[in-house]
C-alpha cells in the first residue's frame, strides 16, 4: 500500500515527464518555422531587401526619434506597405507618419522610404519588432525587418540640488510672411475706419446750430429806433399790409424789452410780458399802454381784425414813447469800481 | 364764417351757459376751476377727460355736478378687477318666452359716463370702454349700436396705490384729449370746505342746460377762428417734444422717448378753440394755446428712463419747450 507521500510524488514525476515532453514538441515546431521562414527569406532576399533604422538607440523620456522604413528591391512590386496606427507597441507612440516616397535607380532599382516619428513615456529597454512587407501578392512572400531595441532613460534627479522651475515657452520662430500678412491687414483696416470716419463726415446729418440770440453791443434803443424808423418808411399799413405792420411792430417791442430788461419776451404772450415788466417794477401807466398796443397787434396778426389809421399811428406812437421811456443810456449804466490796488 | 365780428356776437349770445355752468359748480365744488375750466373745454370739444390726483380731491364729485348740470344720460362705472367688458358695453340675455337672445345695453350708452379708477380693470375691460370712446359705436353680437351725442367720457385715476392695478398704455391714454392733474386746494378753500361739512350743507347743482345746448355750442367752437400763425405755433411746440435737438432743447433730447402725436396738434387746436370760446373770443391767441397745452401734452410726451431717475416731469419738458419755442 502507498502512501498519500509517495502518491503525490508520483503525479509530480508524471507532470515534469508530460511538460518536458510538450517543450520538445514546441521547440521542434519553431525549429521548424524559423528554417520555413529563412528559406523564403533567402527567396526573396535575391531580389529584394527592407530595412529598419533608428536614428538614435537611446532617448530621453518623451523624447522624438526617428525610425526610416526603406525598401529596396529590383522586380518585385511591393503588394502591401504596413499600415501605422497610433503605436507599435504599447510603449512606443507614433507622433508623425511621413507618405512613402519612391525613388527610381538608374540601375533599374526601386527604393521605398518612409519615415515615422516615435516617442515613449515608458522607460527602460523597449524592443521595437520586427515590421512585416509582404511582395507578390500571388505567391504572398514576406520579408521583415530586423528587430530593434530602443533605450529610453529617466531624468536624472539630483536630490541635493535645488528645485528648478519649469522651462520658459519655446519662442515662435520670426517669421515675415507672417508679418507682412498682419500687417498687411492692419492697414486694411485702418483705410476702412479712415474711409468710414470720411463718409460719415461726408454725410452725416448736421444738426442746426440751437437758436440763440446774442446780445447785441449797441444798445437795445438805438436798435428799436432804427427799426421803428425803417417800419415807418416801409409805409406798411397804407398799402394794405396792416397785418405785416403788426407783426413788424410787436416784433420790434419785444426784442426791445427782452434785450433792454432780460425778459423772454419772444417766448411770451402779451399777457405774460407784461407781467414779466410789473415784476421787473415798470410802472403801471407805462404797462398799461404797451398792452394796450400787444393786444392791438394781437388781433390783428390772429383776429383778421383790420384797425383804422389813427389807430394804427396811436399803436406806433405807443411803441417808440415807450422806448424813449425806457431807455438806458450808457452814462446811466452803473459804473463798475475799479479794483483798489 | 370768417368774419370775427359776427363769431364774436355768436360767442357773446352762445356762451352765456358757461357762466351758468362755472356757477352751478361753485355751488357744489370749491375752489378747482382749472378742473372745472378743463371740463368744460373737454365737453365743448369732444374730447374725453382723464383726470388724476389723489383720493379725496372731488375728482367723482365734479364729473357728477357738471352731468347734473346738464339734463343728459348720466352712467357711473366703478372700474374694478373683476369687471368684464360686458359689463361696461353691454351683453345679450336669453328671453324663456321669445326663445331668441334680447340685448341688454350696458352703461356706456349714455352721455356722460364716469369710469372710476379706470386703472382697477383689467386691459380688456380698459380697451372695451376706449374703444368704444374713440369709434363712438358698439357692437353687441351682431349689431352695431351708435352712442348718443353729447359722448363725454370721464375717467378718474389714482397716481398712488399702484398695486393691483393694471396702468394704461401709452397708445389708449392718447385717446384722452385731456390728462388734468389735480392738486390739492388752498388754505382759503380747504377751510371752507371744512366750513360747508360742518355746517350739513351738501349744496346740489341744478339742471340748466340741454343736450342740444352743447350740440350747438360745439358748433360755434367750431367756428372759432384760427390763424395760420396760431397753427405754426401749435407745430412749432408739437415737433419740439419730438425733435427738441432741433428746436435748440438738445438737453431735453436724452429725457423724452416719444414726443407729442399728430393727434396731440389737433388735440391742442380743438382745446384752445374751446378756451378761446371760454374766454368768449371769436379767434385764438397763443395765451389760448399755452393755457390747454399742460393738460393736451403732459400725458402724450413719453418719458426716458433717465428722465424718470432724475425725477423730471413731463410738466417741467412741457414748460421748457414753452419758454423755447417763439411765440408768434
């Protein structure tokens, strides 16, 4: 009777017998691959030759490095380039994927290159396998190129020294067509506003200057006389234009008052002038006549009414009595003192 | 008819009611002639009255003695948020006998109507009432009703308590012819008013005139002669509330957002013919113009936002436009 020791040791011996015996089996089936594929690289090798480079074994972490895929062969006719993705291997990235550029030889040979950009943010040693073109599409013949091996180092960190900051931006490389281009386009711009500024003053609607009436430099009497004077010789109310007469008139009265006593008298009524020169203390016998004549004047310019000659004289009259009871003479204007040293 | 001095012994003979009118309403209101004034330019020009002041300034109680001075329809509508348009104009009621649908004419056939707090209704019921101010017909089912001749419609408002109200808009406060404001009564006329509730005495007015009266009295306003002077100053203040940049106002430019309508010159034209004929003139002169323009303007000149902030009234643009533009 066995023991459960020596049962157990039995099943190891079985299990060591059976591995070993598949490990031959394994060796011998790649044996045989490696002879398979070495023959019909030795085929095709005659006629054609693909190669893989690196343009440096040893890299920084997240560094570039270029790896040249070249082709060469005589009368074969490449069926299918291999087709990049976004990595090789896991560790190993395509940054870039350059288009394959053909050559031909004087010699009637024909090169292939394309050139693939890589990086790695893994460190240590990275096996870039062997890539795969398979020539005649009939007889499906494959040549690959040789296995690489990628070194890709860590930062040195130097724990004593200080912590150093980040590095500055990259500057954009100076560029004139860049310049040129913008400003180029400034200018555009700037002949636009202009021409816009230019047209908007060309057209632009020019509000009226608001009415103001100036003060005039001679005195507000001598100006109403005159005028008095001249609306006597126009000889209006005798030719008919008893209407034109008033509004002259009135016109004269109150230009006179507005500039002689700082009233609004334009802007008033007949009602409210008059008011206007009871506050301004005129007395009530002057008063009492100038409205008299406003409201004469007011129902001729509104009223159609069509007063007779002496009334018309007696309007006249009223105006210019009242002007030269009015006025002020410069010599009555207060006189300002002169400063005291 | 253009020639004044037959107008003038019209209007002498034609306005003698208004003397009669003014004292029937002393009787009743104290003090408030510029209301009792805007009133009567109101019925004489067919323009309806809004008036507006604070509760308790016998704004219900003059529209009520100056329709009961007159022997017409009277209609009082108390505007509240529950009203519905039927109410106002009126509504078709089944008849069980006839088995057919018999109208019910609401209180606005009338002549005169006092639609009270106007601005307690909601905007169908306002719109209901202003329409039927401005078309002078309504329409109930498929007939359509003429209002009676004289039409006056009165509308209080209240400026304060704005909760729960619904304010008017612009283009429905512009069918008024008059906005009056009413302020409050002076010293004198305050103690007499304490005086006559002391002492019971509630004075009422008496029935003088007819409709007719005002009929033909509107006429003769119409008659009232205008010259073209008069009409150039109408325009002259109309486009300065509305172009005042132009019209040397450019500082009112920022605070007025829309200025007087085209409405708002004849509003002014037909008030100041009505004035003119209370002052018993057969022609217009600006003094007639410049005493109506408060009351035809101040609800037709759109404020800004600005103005509002400043707290500057339309009554103060009003006054700046007036003291601008030339009187002829």
């Amino acid at each position: 009777m066995r023991t459960r020791f020596e049962d157990r040791g039995l099943r190891f011996k079985r299990v060591i017998a059976s591995t070993a015996l598949q490990s031959l089996a394994m060796k011998r089936i790649a044996s045989f691959l490696a002879i398979t594929v070495l023959l019909l690289s030795s085929a095709v090798a005659q006629n054609a030759t693909v190669k893989a480079e690196l343009d440096s074994t040893q890299i920084l972490i997240g560094d570039q490095v270029n790896l040249d895929l070249t082709v060469e062969f005589n009368d074969m006719i490449p069926v299918a380039w291999p087709t990049f993705k976004d990595t090789i291997t896991g560790q190993l990235e395509i940054v870039k994927v350059s288009i394959p550029d053909t050559i031909k030889k004087e010699t009637g040979e024909t090169i292939i290159h394309q050139r693939l950009v890589l990086t790695s943010f893994d460190t240590g040693f990275i096996a870039l396998p062997p890539i795969a073109f398979m020539f005649n599409a009939d007889s499906a013949q494959t040549l690959a190129t040789e296995p690489l091996l990628i070194f890709v180092s860590d930062i040195p960190v130097e724990m004593e020294a200080d912590i150093k900051d980040i590095k500055e931006p990259y500057d954009v490389p100076f560029n004139w067509q860049s310049l040129i281009k913008w400003g180029l386009l400034a200018l555009l711009v700037i002949a636009l506003i202009v021409a816009g500024i230019l047209l908007w003053k060309k057209y632009r609607k020019v509000p009226e200057a608001p009415k103001t009436r100036l003060k005039p430099k001679r005195p507000a009497h001598e100006i109403a006389l005159e005028e008095l004077e001249e609306l006597r010789h126009k000889k209006l109310w005798q030719n008919n234009q008893t209407k034109q007469f008033y509004i002259e008139l009135s016109d004269i009265v109150r230009e006179y008052i507005e500039f002689r006593f700082d009233v609004l008298a334009l802007e008033m009524t007949t009602q409210e002038t008059v008011s206007a020169l009871k506050l301004k203390g005129l007395d009530e016998t002057k008063t009492q006549s100038l409205k008299q004549m406003l409201q004469m004047a007011d129902l001729a310019k509104f009223a159609k009414y069509t007063p007779i000659s002496n009334e018309n004289e007696q309007c006249f009259d009223i105006a210019r009595a009242f002007v030269n009871a009015t006025l002020v003479m410069p010599l009555d204007e207060p006189k300002v003192e002169q400063g005291k040293g | 008819m253009t020639d004044i001095k037959q107008i003038n012994e019209m209007i002498e003979k034609e306005s003698a009611f208004v003397d009669i009118i003014t004292m029937e309403m002393d009787k009743v209101i104290v003090g408030q002639k510029h209301m009792v004034e805007s009133l009567l330019i109101g019925l004489l020009s067919k323009g309806h009255i809004l008036l507006e002041g604070v509760p308790g300034l016998a704004k219900t109680l003059a529209i009520n003695t100056l329709a009961s001075t007159i022997n017409a329809g009277f209609s009082r509508i108390q505007f509240t948020p529950d009203l519905l348009p039927a109410d106002v104009v009126g509504t078709q009621i089944y008849n069980q006998k006839t088995g057919g649908f018999d109208v019910r004419k609401g209180p606005i056939f009338s002549n005169f109507i006092l639609a009270d707090e106007i601005n307690r209704a909601p905007a169908k019921v306002q719109s209901a009432l202003l329409e039927a101010m401005q078309e002078k017909q309504v329409t109930i089912g498929d007939t359509t009703y003429k209002l009676e001749e004289p039409f006056l419609v009165m509308a209080t408002m209240n400026p304060i308590e704005q909760e729960g109200t619904y304010p008017l808009p612009e283009a429905q406060v512009d069918r008024f012819m008059l906005k009056v404001v009413i302020s409050y009564p002076n010293k004198a006329d305050e103690a007499q008013i304490i005086r006559h509730n002391m002492a019971g005495e509630f004075p009422k007015a008496n029935s003088v005139l007819k409709p007719e009266d005002i009929i033909k009295a509107r006429d003769v306003v119409r008659q009232v002669y205008m010259d073209e002077k008069i009409e150039k100053y109408i325009v002259d203040i109309v486009f300065a509330s509305r172009y005042p940049q132009d019209n040397g106002l450019a500082k009112l430019k920022d605070l007025i957002s829309f200025g007087g309508s085209p409405r708002a010159s004849i509003a002014l034209a037909k008030a100041a013919k009505s004035y003119a004929f209370i002052k018993r003139r057969g022609y217009v002169i600006p003094e007639d113009v410049r005493a109506v323009c408060n009351d035809v303007l101040r609800h037709r000149i759109g404020l800004t936002y600005e103005a509002e902030a400043e707290n500057i009234t339309s009554e103060e643009i009003i006054a700046d436009i007036l003291n601008t533009v030339e009187v002829p």
